[in-house]
C-alpha cells in the first residue's frame, strides 16, 4: 500500500456526514452521530451547533431526547454547490441505510 493510500480522506466533510446522519435518523443520540461519522462526541456536538446556527437544521426536545429536523430547502454552502439545496445531498447520498456494521447499537 502506498503512502497516497495510508492517509485518511473522505469526498464529504464531517458537517455533511452529520448532516446525513441526521437527515436518515432525526433522533439520533449525539453519542451515536459521533459513533457513525468517526468523531468525538464533543466534536459531533460543535458539528450540530454549527449546522443548528447556520439553520441546516433545528432540534426540539422529545422526552429526554432531541429529535432533528433539516432544512432541506437551504442551500448549499460552497460557492461551487450555492445553486443545490441540501435536498439534492440527502436524496443523492443520504437515503440508503448505511451497512449494518457502522450502525450504532440501540440504547
């Protein structure tokens, strides 16, 4: 294996994984989001106030839990993807279960 090959990357930004997470499960646990993108906890919470304040998505309290809800209809970010909505990211990426074993286990 190559050295090009040892070093990590992914298509897709850690805000965008979260994003999708969300979109596939709205009442994921934070533990559980960090669990499926790779990240802390601490870090999967900065990634959700981040995408909560630029209004990707907004979160209501159900019980002892938040469930998500993303605005589709925002645009994208980038100046190169400004003309898609997250619409277009969630229904090309995000609507396929990810394979079972990177789901996280039940409460």
């Amino acid at each position: 294996m190559s050295d090009a090959d040892r070093r990590s990357w992914t298509f897709l930004t850690n805000h965008a994984h979260v994003l999708l997470a969300i979109a596939r499960t709205p009442d994921l646990r934070l533990r559980d989001i960090a669990l499926l993108v790779g990240v802390t906890e601490r870090t999967a919470m900065q990634i959700v106030s981040d995408l909560e304040a630029a209004g990707y998505i907004s979160r209501e309290r159900a019980g002892r839990r938040n469930r998500y809800r993303v605005d589709l209809d925002h645009p994208m970010r980038h100046p190169l993807e400004r003309h898609h909505d997250i619409s277009d990211l969630v229904e090309a990426i995000g609507h396929r279960d990810p394979p079972d074993d990177i789901v996280p286990s039940g409460e």
